[in-house]
C-alpha cells in the first residue's frame, strides 16, 4: 500500500471496484376474482380480492409486483397493462386457485342487439348500427362466416360488415332480437384484448381470447408470454409485436397455444380489408431480437408467423428467432400461383 503524507494528515491510496447487480425485488401480490371480489377491497389477499380487469387498468404497480387473476373465471374487458417493470424484476400478470386458466376475453354481445327497435328490416336481412368491425360474428353461440358480398348474405352466409357506413347486416327470419339467444363480435371491447405498451412484463398462464388480435405488443421491450392460450375467437391476429413511435425487442412467446379456433376455409375470397385471419403471430415493422419457440400455432388464415416491413420500410424487423414451434393448419385449399400469374 503506497502512504504519502500532506499538511500532516496520512492517506492510503485504494482502488475500489463497484459491481452492480440486479437483484429482484419481492413485490406486492394482488388478486382479481370476477365472482367474488370487490374493487373497493385492496387486493392483497385472495379474500380481498379485486373484481375487475378495469380496475387493474387504473391502478398502478411497481417492478416485482404480480397481478394474479382466479382460475375458472372469466372477464369480458379489454386489459391494458398500466406499469412498467425493471430488469430483472418484471410485473407478472398470471393465475391462482386451481382448474383452467383464467379467461380475458373480447369476444362481448354486440351492444343493443336484443333491442327490436334497433334493427332495420330488408326481407331476410336485418341491419344494426356498429362502431367497430366484429371480424368473426357469433349467433345463439355458432359462428357463422361473413358473406363476400352484401348481396351474397343467405342462411350459410349470415353476414356482412359495411366498413364505409359502420353497419353490421345479419340473416335472420325475424328480428334478430327474437330470432337468436345472442349476437356476438369477436372485436366489441377494443382491437387488442391486452394491450402492452410497458417493458419489463410478463404474461403467464393466461387464456386471453377475441380481439381483433388478442395481445398487442407496441413499442416496448423485454416481455415474456409464457404458457398462455392465445388466440381463440380473434379476428385478426394471435400476438402482434408492432413498432410505431419505438421498437419491439428482447421479447419472448413461449411454450404457448395459438389457436384461432377457426378451421372453415372453404371460401376463396379476402375481406375487403384484407384483415381477415392472418398471422397466429405477428412481427412487424420494427420488432428485432425477439423470440418465438416452443408454441403450437394453429388455424390461421395467412401463416402460423409472419414477418414483414412493408408498412414502414426504414424500421425494419432483424434478428427475429423462430424455431420449435409446431405449425398445424386443420382443412383449407392453398393456392400457389404459377410463375407469370402473380
């Protein structure tokens, strides 16, 4: 050790070596039950649980938090995940109790439906004001395809969307009110069912369904979705990963179902719009070092994953990891167009 001396005063000269570790932190739990709970409760206890999803949506959390939903029960709110996490130390939205995962759903009753006085008659045709496009349409629980035309609506085809005057068209031999136990949209609540803007999130051992995409991953980082059933009755996309303003990176699905619940593809035609059942997943402009593996992907219309840049060409999508995935496609005709037809 080197000494030296100054104004009488002795010093020793030392070297020291600063490691910063992450080390995680031990957060609050909370719980939602959509049977039992309160949203006036605390929810820190399973026996003062929360009771709905808008209630998590208004709160806050702080890295190593858990937000826990009951198995068995079911919400039809749209989520969108309101705090960001830190490293090593993400916000974890997951399950608790025992039997199936718990169910986020955005598959909803279209709103007025049950109304007579709602619907406006042409012979077997009925037609009712809707805001959003409800991509995949349910009648007393059957789902029906949507017609090519809106003159082509029959009793197999039993409807159509007007995307210019936001108005829905169902076959029925009465008013639909009377004809049919209920009327409903896979897009009602929102377009994404959970909606993800924060980094440092994980999602475990959820069901989260309808949509016209289910989960939506915008301009974030680091989130996990594992072991979660994805997909069931949405219209458009399982998981989108999608940078805007950002980028999506280091993001991970894993050991997942992906399933659209959707197997009828013996019609040839696209929806106008083009949105019809596309992608299990999603990985568009600006999305890079993300992960995929481990996942059954199944019953989607255009592919089991996609990836693309065309809507904005400079955010490209790079260093994409897709492997051990098991791709399954039930009953639909591919056509492959020979060289010089398209």
């Amino acid at each position: 050790m080197n000494h030296f001396i100054r104004s009488g005063i002795t010093f020793s000269r030392f070297v020291f070596l600063f490691i910063f570790v992450s080390i995680p932190v031990y957060g609050a739990t909370y719980y939602v039950d959509a049977s039992d709970g309160n949203d006036n409760n605390n929810g820190t206890s399973q026996a003062t649980a929360w009771k709905t999803i808008n209630k998590v949506n208004s709160s806050s959390f702080n890295p190593g938090d858990n937000v826990l939903f009951k198995r068995e029960e079911i919400w039809r709110e749209a989520l969108v995940v309101p705090s960001s996490g830190s490293s090593g130390n993400p916000i974890t939205f997951g399950a608790y109790g025992s039997g199936e995962k718990p169910i986020i759903s955005g598959r909803d009753s279209i709103s007025g439906w049950s109304a007579a006085g709602n619907w406006v008659q042409d012979g077997n045709v009925w037609s009712i004001n809707l805001a959003n496009d409800p991509y995949r349409l349910f009648l007393s629980g059957t789902e029906y395809i949507e017609a090519e035309t809106e003159g082509s609506i029959n009793s197999s085809e039993r409807w159509w969307y007007d995307r210019d005057n936001n108005n829905l068209r169902v076959y029925a031999t009465m008013n639909p009110s009377t004809a049919y136990s209920n009327v409903e949209g896979a897009r009602v609540l929102a377009f994404s069912t959970v909606f993800i803007t924060e980094s440092y999130v994980t999602f475990q051992n959820l069901d989260v369904r309808g949509g016209a995409a289910a989960i939506e991953l915008e301009d974030l980082d680091h989130v996990i979705i594992d072991n979660c059933t994805v997909g069931l009755y949405s219209g458009f996309q399982g998981v989108r990963l999608i940078g805007y303003s950002s980028t999506v990176n280091y993001c991970e699905i894993k050991n997942c179902l992906i399933e659209s619940g959707y197997d009828n593809w013996d019609y040839s035609y696209m929806r106008p719009d083009g949105y019809h059942l596309q992608d299990g997943i999603y990985i568009g402009h600006g999305a890079n070092y993300n992960k995929v593996y481990g996942n059954t992907i199944s019953n989607w219309g255009h592919a089991c994953v996609g990836v693309e840049n065309l809507d904005h060409p400079a955010e490209t999508s790079n260093y994409n990891e897709i492997y051990e995935n098991l791709f399954l496609l039930s009953s639909f005709d591919i056509n492959i167009p020979l060289s010089g037809e398209g």
